[in-house]
C-alpha cells in the first residue's frame, strides 16, 4: 500500500461512507463536549473583559505611557553613579543586598531541613501530624515576601536584619515543600538495604534518603539564592535594607541616570550568580556545566 499522503487520502475519501456507516461514533459530533468547550471558552472570555473593565482598561492610555516610556529611557542614557562617592554607597548597598539575599535563603534551607522530613508521607507515619506540617507550610507560602518584609520592619525595625528574615520566613515553607517531595520520589530500595543490616528508622533516614536528597536540595538552594537577590532589592524599596532603598530614592527624584545605573548593577549581579550558580548546580549533580 502506498504511503503518499495524497493517496491516503483519496482512498480514505473512497471509503469514507463505507466507514461512516460502521463506525458512526467516531465520525459523530460529540456535541456535548463541544458545548463544554463552548462554555469553559466563553467564561474564560467573559472573565477576561470584566477585568479589562473593572481595571479601566485604555489602549490610549497604553500607547500614551508607551511614548512616555521611551522618553524615561531616553533619560536614563548613558548610566552614571553621579560622583564616586555615590559608587561607592551603591556598591555597599548592594553588598547589603547580597547578605540579605545568602543568609535569608541559607537561614531558610537549615530551618526547612527538619520540616521537610515531617512533611513528608513516607517518613511521618502520623496522618495528623503530617497534614497539621502541610496545612502550616501553605499558610506560610501564601505570604509573600514583600508582606514578610513589612511585618518584620514593624518588629525588629527598618534595616538589612528584618530584610534577611523576610527572606527566610518566604522561603522557608517553600524549600520545605521542595524537600519533602524529593524524600517522598527518592527510591526506597536503599532504605530497604539498611533495614535488612539492621539499621532502624533514623539509620534509614541517615543513610538512604538523606544521600539521595541533599544534592538535590543543595541546587535549590542555589537557584533560591539568585532568585532572592533580585527579590531582597526589591524588599529594599519599603525599607528593608540594600540597593532597592536607594533605587527607589533615585526613582522618586527623577534621577534616571543613577536608576538606570542601580539596575545595571543589579542586572550584572544577577547574571554573574547566574552563571555560577549553574555551574555549581551542574557539578553537585553529578554534571558537566
């Protein structure tokens, strides 16, 4: 039989009422289904235009802020510190920010270590305590980190020290969660190794999941880290320490050169962790970066 798609074709035209009339469900309409689609399309329309016009939405607006977007753009060219004195208080800050972002995520990682093995289904064998662990690491990541950030300033007062604790306590259920569902993936047959040699639960926990785990948790670690560097300049703003309170101090004097200077800097730093971080990354698990 030929295999020219024309040919299929014409034979399949050929034969076309043949199989209609022995096979009628497959050529049906299922209008059912067509009327759900219909339906689920139509909503997600209706919702979409409701939300254009509770927001007031203005393609004149947009396309007015857009011109006003280039001029900004062409205000912020060629980027410059002012004088080196700034430099030097922007290089510190954003050292500021560095620490934020390394002692949140590592403060966050230490504490998520023993959260994550009480989340997870095949270490904690208590239903209740299992699901109490879970439902508290939601309620947690439900809080963003720029929330954190205002109610730790509220409590230890403005300054780096409550922007490393907003980063830590946003990221704390979320590197929990991570870990207990690499413990629960990890295999059990090294598990079942050491229980055959005797050893009992905290051996089995040891020994056969944690090997399995750290590397894992270690390359999230790292990504976290790049991520809450751009996430402690932007906690910054609202007084939290770092880079982000002299960008949004350069932003609100309209001074455009040193902002678009600030987010050069933050840009270089982000890549530069980036780039090691993925080397790092590839080299804990076992891969060439």
């Amino acid at each position: 039989m030929s295999e020219n798609p024309a040919d299929i074709r014409a034979a399949f035209l050929a034969r076309r009422s043949e199989l209609e009339a022995a096979w009628p469900a497959m050529f049906g309409a299922d209008w059912p289904t067509r009327a759900r689609t219909g339906v689920l399309v139509g909503g997600a329309l209706a919702v979409y235009v409701f939300g254009l016009y509770t927001l007031e939405f203005s393609p004149a607006v947009i396309f007015h802020g857009l011109w006003r977007l280039v001029d900004i753009a062409g205000l912020m060219m060629p980027p410059s510190p002012g004088t080196w004195e700034r430099f030097l208080l922007y290089l510190d800050a954003l050292g500021q920010t560095l620490s934020i972002a390394l002692l949140g995520t590592l403060t966050a990682a230490v504490l998520a270590v023993p959260l994550g093995f009480l989340a997870a289904r095949n270490v904690v064998a208590n239903a209740v305590l299992h699901v109490l662990t879970r439902r508290s690491l939601d309620t947690i990541r439900s809080i963003d980190t720029l929330i954190w950030a205002l109610i730790w300033i509220n409590v230890v007062g403005l300054g780096p020290f409550a922007g490393a604790l907003a980063i830590a306590s946003a990221d704390l259920a979320a590197f929990a969660k991570l870990m207990s569902e690499a413990i629960e993936a990890a295999d059990h047959r090294p598990g079942e190794g050491v229980a055959a040699a005797g050893g009992g639960h905290l051996a089995r926990l040891r020994f056969a999941i944690l090997p399995q785990v750290l590397p894992i948790f270690a390359s999230q670690v790292l990504y976290f880290f790049e991520s809450n560097t751009r996430s402690a300049t932007i906690i910054g703003v609202v007084g939290a320490g770092g880079i982000g309170l002299w960008l949004s101090e350069a932003i609100r004097v309209l001074e455009w050169r040193e902002t678009s200077f600030l987010i050069l800097m933050v840009l270089v730093t982000v890549a530069a962790i980036d780039l090691v971080s993925q080397r790092l990354r590839a080299a804990i698990i076992g891969r060439r970066g």
